[in-house]
C-alpha cells in the first residue's frame, strides 16, 4: 500500500528519512476541544470505544489537526479482558473498574479465551475500516494492545494501583494461576491483533504500562515471555514494543522479534541505542511535562532530545501519553519543530 507520508513505516523498517516521524501516545483525546464535542453525543468512555463512526473520527482528527504522521485507533487496552468474560466500568476522574476479578484458580472458570474474536471485538474492526476509509491513505494507522501482565494486573486488582501489589502477591503464592492467565490474555491478544491486522492497521504497539513495577527476573519470567510470544506471532507488520519503566531488560526486548523499542522519559536515548545497536528502532521520548513550559523552551528542549539522536532509526514520541489538561498549541509547537529539524549525518 502506498501512503502519502509512510515515514513511520520507513522508520520502523530501518530504511531511509528525509527527517523523524512524529506522534503522539493520546494524541487522540481530551486535549482536543474537538474530541470533548464527540464524547458530548454520548453517554461515556465506552459508548465512544464502541461506536465505530465516532470512534475513527475522533482517531482521525489528530491528522487534521496536529498534523501527525501516523494516526491510532481510538481504542482501550481493557477491551480483552471485558472480552474474555470481565466487564469493567470507566469511572470518571478514577479510572476503569472491575466488579468481577481473578483471585484463585476457581475463578478462571469466568474467563473465556474459545471464542469468536470478531464476534465480540468487531467494533473495533468495524472502526479501523471505516478509519482507512476516511484517511484515504494519507498515513498509516496504528492498532495495539496492552501487554498479557498489564492485562492480568487488571484482571486480579479490579483498578489501578500504586503498587498492584494483589496482582504481584499471585506471582508468589500461585504461580500456576498467573501462568495460566496469561497463557489466556495471550492467545487472545495475539487473535485480537489479527484481527486489527486483517482490519486495516499498518503498525501494531503492544502497550506494558505496568512493567516498570517487576523486578528483572520477574518481568522475564512474569512479562517478557508472553510479549515473546505475540512477537514471534505478530509477522504481518511492523510491531512496537513499549514497556514502560523496564530499562534493565532493554536488552531481552531488543532481542525480540519487534521492528521498534519504545522508551520512556526516564530512559537514556544513547544508553539504549548502545545495547541495541543498529538492529531496532527507538520509539519516544520526551518527558510529556515538556509540554507545560513556555513554546520556547518546548522548542528549546525537543531539539536538545533530536540533537541526541545518533541513528535515523527514530520515531519521535513523548516516554508515554499526553496529559488532558495540555495546550493542543504546546502540542502542535513539539511537532513543529520535530518536523523542521534536519537530520544531519
């Protein structure tokens, strides 16, 4: 497929740019007076996740207005678990909520992982097509999921945590119950990326937004070994892998077979790009609080980070999300400059 701008597909793929693509994790939200208007049609979150038309607009209107170089699909990562018998709730200002969670080997009888995956995720299917429609090949669009022990923290704690310390307590006293969970949200997740694949999307990023809270050999045995897993399944596109807060395990990552490491803010671009090598691209990242400062020093402190840069291998990100309350004009000054930087090498 030809794209007018197919950068982040170059880039990911380790060939030859012009300069570094950009987006942005949350670029589509609440940031945008445009998308708040949307979500104002609807009851909630998850009506909005669930009406594929309004959900590839509000996944489109990034494009049109920050000027991006990829979109994503306006999705949640909870949608698996939801799909594998636990529902959830978003709650205002708190954030998702499982009344059912996993808390002994008896209750896996609740999870389900035989099933039709187009039956119980075809809006998100039916989003990504009518998205492909309506971008008419202007960039790629990229679909994800959370990471399988991202997933389990969900399905075990019931909500977000600071320490996720019932999901980590089954690590300890019921390994067999944790391995069996994620062998589940594994074989799901791996069907459910097809799936996006077969939709349309051009990239998929597997999302580890808890892997920070393990130690090294936890997350190898607990994390790593299932993102393994999607990653020898996932050969159609390129894939991302973004692990949130797991620099000492850079190195078994950039073992995987993934086209693209993300990074977060508090991991060193060159210390990164010393254990990986040539063989990946790097993913991210400026510290999204960047984005509250003064237009000047946004400029100021993004070319420092583009400065840094010792490969072409890069598609610059911020180390994880926008926050809601930032100036979509703090936003477009980042992409701005990102997009009139020369790479010199």
């Amino acid at each position: 497929m030809k794209f007018q701008n197919d950068l982040i597909i170059r880039s990911a793929n380790g060939e030859d740019i012009e300069r570094y693509p950009v987006w942005l994790m949350r670029q589509a939200g609440r940031i945008l007076p445009e998308y708040r208007a949307v979500r104002k049609k609807l009851s909630g979150f998850k009506e909005l996740v669930k009406s594929p038309e309004f959900a590839a607009e509000v996944t489109i209107q990034p494009i049109d207005i920050l000027n991006v170089d990829a979109a994503i699909i306006f999705s949640d990562i909870l949608v698996v678990p939801e799909a594998m018998g636990l529902n959830y709730e978003m709650i205002e200002k708190k954030g998702p909520y499982f009344e059912k969670t996993i808390k002994s080997i008896n209750d896996l009888s609740c999870v389900e992982k035989e099933f039709d995956i187009e039956d119980r995720l075809g809006y998100v299917s039916q989003a990504i097509k009518i998205t492909k429609k309506e971008l008419n090949s202007r960039v790629p669009l990229i679909g994800f999921a959370g990471a399988p022990w991202t997933i389990f923290c969900y399905m075990t704690e019931g909500e977000g945590s600071k320490t996720f310390s019932k999901a980590r307590k089954i690590l300890y006293t019921d390994p067999i119950l944790a391995h069996e969970l994620l062998d589940s949200i594994t074989e799901v997740t791996i069907k459910y990326l097809k799936l996006q694949i077969s939709s349309g999307v051009n990239i998929v990023q597997v999302f580890d937004s808890w892997a920070g809270i393990l130690g090294k050999d936890q997350y190898v045995e607990f994390g790593l070994k299932y993102i393994n897993k999607i990653a020898d399944a996932i050969t159609e596109v390129p894939l991302t892998i973004f692990a949130k807060g797991a620099y000492n395990s850079i190195r078994e990552i950039s073992a995987m077979n993934c086209n693209t490491i993300g990074v977060d803010w508090n991991m060193n671009i060159n210390e990164v790009r010393e254990i990986i090598g040539e063989s990946k691209t790097i993913q991210g990242n400026l510290d999204p609080c960047v984005l509250y400062s003064s237009h000047s020093e946004i400029e100021k402190l993004t070319n420092k980070m583009l400065d840094s840069f010792k490969s072409k291998r890069h598609i610059v990100n911020l180390g994880h999300g926008v926050y809601p309350d930032m100036d979509p004009e703090k936003v477009k000054t980042f992409i701005k400059t990102v997009k009139n930087y020369e790479i010199n090498y």
